[in-house]
C-alpha cells in the first residue's frame, strides 16, 4: 500500500474561506456557524491550527471581540480546543459529516446536449527578457517563489514515494495529490465537490484546451468570452474549433443581457468568465449576475467555465467563494499555481460536474509530473503553501497601495478602476495624453513595460487611453522610477 503522501507535519488552516453572508443574524452567530460548518463538513480538518484572533479580524474585516467570543463559544462547546502555547485548534477526535446537497432544480448539463464551447486561459511564456521597470500584468512575484520549501517538499515526497507512485502518472492525477487540492479548495473558495471531481493538469491553458477540445467533440461550435479578455483564452478555443463570440464587461461584470442576447443569436450555450476578479477590468460579478448567469444556464441546459483568475489576492474585503459552489453540476471551475507561486510551477486543476467528467478523460494529454503533484501536495499539506499565500497577499497590497499613491502624487488626472486585488489595475490617462500605443513605445525606451487595454479587446478600439498595470513582478525599490517614467511618457500630448 502506498504511503499517504498528504500525512505530513502541522495542518494549517489559515487560508478556509469563512462564508458569513450565508445567514443572516448578528455577526458572531453568523462566523461561529461558518466555523462549525467549516469543522462539521471537514474543510477544516482535525488536528488543523486556526489564525490568531487577531489575524482572523484582519482578514474577516471584523472586531478582535467578534473572533475572541465565538473561538471562546466553540472551545466551550468542544467544537474547537485551546492549547497552551499552540492556539486554537480543531480537536484531532472530530470527524467530517457528508455535506448537505442541493437539489438539482434542472437536469445537469450533458456532454451532447450544449452547442456552445469553452476556452481556456494562462499565461504567454516569456519570449525576451523582461522590463527592469515592470508594470506589465500577468506575472507574479518570482523574487519571492518559496524554493526552500519546494526542494524540502520535494525530498519529503520524493522519500515517501513508493515504488508504484514512481511507476507512472495516473491519468486524473496521483489520488492522494488530488485528495489534497480538493481538500485546499473546499477550505479556500469553498468549492462543493468530492476528491474525484478534481482532475490535476499542467495549468489552467492545458486544463481548459482539453475542455474545449472535449466540448468539440461533443458537438460545441462557439464560446462566449468576456470582452476584454485574455487573449490565449480565445485563441486557445479557436484552435479547438470554436469559435469565440465576445461579451462585453461594465462594472457588474459581464453584461448578462447581452450575453443572453448572443447566446441566442448563435447557439452557443458555455460562457468562459473570470467572476472573481475579471482580468483585465478588475471588477468582479456582481451577486445578482451570478444568479442572472447560473439561470441563464439552466434555462438553456447550458455550461459555465470559472476562470479562478488570482481569486486568492483580495485586498479590501472578504474573498468571495467560488462561483462553482452555487451550481456544481453547472459549473466547471479552473485553477493553477502561476499567479500564486509561478507560471514554470506547471501544476493546475479543473473541477468538472458529473456529466462531463468521461468526456474530459477522453481527450488526450497527460498532467503534472507525479513528483511535482506530490510535492505541491507536502506544501499545501504541511502549511507551506498557506504561508506563501498569507506572505504574498500582504506583499501585494502593500505594492497595490504604494503604486496607487505614487500613481496619485505624479499623474493624479489618472483614474484607477477595478478591485483592490489580484495583480494589476486598469488606468485611464486624462484625454490630454497620447494615444495608449504611443505611450507603451516610449516606456519601451525607458525599460518600463506596459500593456494597451487594447491588447485585450476582442475588437481592439481605433484609440485608447488605457493602461493595464501589472506590479506583480515589479521590484517595490524600482516602484517609484517605473511610476516617474510613466509620468514622463504620459503627459500631454505634444508636450
């Protein structure tokens, strides 16, 4: 029997996602029935350590008080213990009970049954070296990878490995690898679905061509893509035959009337969203769109793909849960490790309904390696990949805050829009500024990179003036030099 390859050090559970818009009531009744519920369903499992009181405030947006109580109610209860010196934990005696379901209310979508399609998103490998000055999007911070933890998880899974873990790569992923993704997504965004609904691939583009290369098969000719959008998402789709029917994006997310309208006009029946942090706008689905487009979906016996686009970095208010939990058997949700840890990491998931689970197995290719899925396993078993995030998100806000500041004290005519998260924001220069494409050339010449929002557009606009920062990878020393040439390169034009 192999070993279990997720049996590893402390379990932490800093990075659950707690749902306390779920119930009404006051506060602390509604975070100890998160918490409960959390502990009762097993996405916070036994023996896990809980943040300090002070931490979960923080990350909640709520009183110290509010934490404090209801950890004390739950510890009286016996629903979580208190150590000295160690904290508050769940106890290692309390076991999971099933989740309840929801009742379908619809028949679930069928691979046949759809003649839409789905596309898949990632990330464009580096072809030339990149800005010292980068505000380009799409990269995280690769000056802050956590290698040390990688290479000890790797010796851990690599000592622990048995013979036939060795022998080849299951074609859904090692089963202990996908237990603990499984098990990190239902903590962290909440996601309803079993171990076996989670197949590892080798990023979100590999995850979602297999998907619209099986919704090809299934007879899909077109997919409907936010308007902007990332822009391998739609070639990625074409290359599988479908054909991408663009909708456009405000405020609220994308336009679910219009959307609904081009679903009619062409048939197709799978939207490719990003509801969390839509890439490049930044805003996110409203919660009545979300309802809008699962019930578009139902009424249409249709399919949506969740892009999970850098849902793991909010910075002004509580992450939302997944799409996919609302309408698990309408919702195909897609993720990976390049915005967290990095694009050359390789490791990615997809969370498929029942009904097109065969389907997706039928089309050709292969995940990670076996090593690096049990590697990335020991990681976010041990705490380590919690840590990262838990380190990485403070790092970005605090990159997010000083980019908006220095953008507000040298260019304040440029309006920023969009969410504080994720790892970019959109700027609109002031009418007076060259076109964005001009502005992008200059830059080029002062090694700052920047990206046209035109870039994005399915039908790029005859002008812009709209910039996508990215400040992932950019180097907080560089910050105020990369905002200063901007300044440079944006000011009036014919200055």
């Amino acid at each position: 029997m192999a070993p279990d390859q997720t049996d590893s050090r402390v379990d932490l559970a800093w990075e659950t996602l707690l749902d306390l818009e779920a119930d009404d009531g006051p506060l602390v009744e509604r975070l100890e029935h998160a918490l409960r519920d959390a502990v009762s369903t097993g996405r916070l499992p036994a023996g896990a350590a809980l943040p300090a009181s002070r931490r979960l405030a923080e990350s909640l947006g709520v009183s110290r008080w509010a934490v404090t109580e209801t950890y004390g109610r739950l510890v009286a209860e016996g629903v979580l213990e208190a150590r000295v010196g160690s904290g508050t934990r769940v106890p290692s005696s309390a076991r999971p009970v099933a989740p309840r379901r929801r009742p379908a209310t619809r028949s679930a979508a069928r691979p046949g049954a759809v003649p839409g399609a789905t596309a898949p998103s990632g990330t464009l490998p580096p072809t030339a070296p990149r800005p010292g000055h980068d505000l380009r999007p799409g990269v995280p911070d690769l000056r802050h990878v956590p290698r040390d933890a990688w290479v000890r998880a790797t010796r851990e899974a690599l000592a622990a490995a048995s013979n036939d873990d060795l022998a080849g790569a299951p074609a859904a992923g090692h089963p202990a690898a996908r237990t603990t993704v499984a098990a990190h997504l239902r903590r962290a965004r909440l996601v309803d679905a079993p171990d076996t609904a989670v197949v590892l691939t080798r990023g979100a583009t590999d995850a979602t061509a297999r998907l619209a290369a099986a919704l090809h098969a299934a007879g899909h000719r077109h997919l409907l893509v936010e308007d902007p959008s990332w822009p391998v998402l739609r070639d990625v789709a074409r290359r599988a035959g479908l054909e991408p029917v663009p909708v456009p994006v405000d405020a609220g997310g994308v336009d679910v009337d219009a959307l609904v309208a081009a679903s009619a006009r062409t048939g197709a029946r799978v939207a490719l969203l990003t509801p969390a942090h839509q890439f490049p706008t930044g805003v996110p689905l409203s919660g009545e769109r979300r309802e809008q487009v699962l019930a578009w979906a139902r009424s249409v016996d249709g399919l949506v793909v969740e892009d999970d686009y850098d849902a793991e970095f909010r910075y002004d208010r509580r992450p939302v849960a997944a799409l996919q939990r609302l309408d698990p058997e309408r919702v195909v949700l897609v993720g990976s490790v390049s915005k967290t840890l990095s694009p050359a990491v390789g490791v990615g998931w997809v969370v498929l309904p029942v009904a097109w689970r065969a389907a997706f197995a039928d089309v050709p290719g292969g995940g990670p390696s076996v090593l690096d899925q049990l590697t990335f396993a020991r990681l976010v078993a041990g705490g380590g990949y919690d840590r990262h995030l838990r380190a990485a998100r403070g790092r970005y806000r605090r990159r997010h805050d000083a980019l908006a500041a220095a953008l507000d004290e040298v260019l304040p005519q440029v309006r920023l829009t969009g969410l504080a998260a994720g790892l970019h924001v959109l700027a609109h220069l002031p009418a007076s500024a060259p076109d964005a494409a001009e502005v992008v050339r200059a830059a080029a010449r002062l090694d700052v990179g920047l990206v046209d929002l035109r870039r994005y557009q399915c039908r790029p606009a005859a002008t812009s003036r709209a910039l996508v920062l990215g400040y992932g990878n950019l180097a907080d020393a560089r910050l105020a030099a990369a905002v200063a040439r901007l300044a440079a390169c944006a000011g009036p034009a014919g200055a």
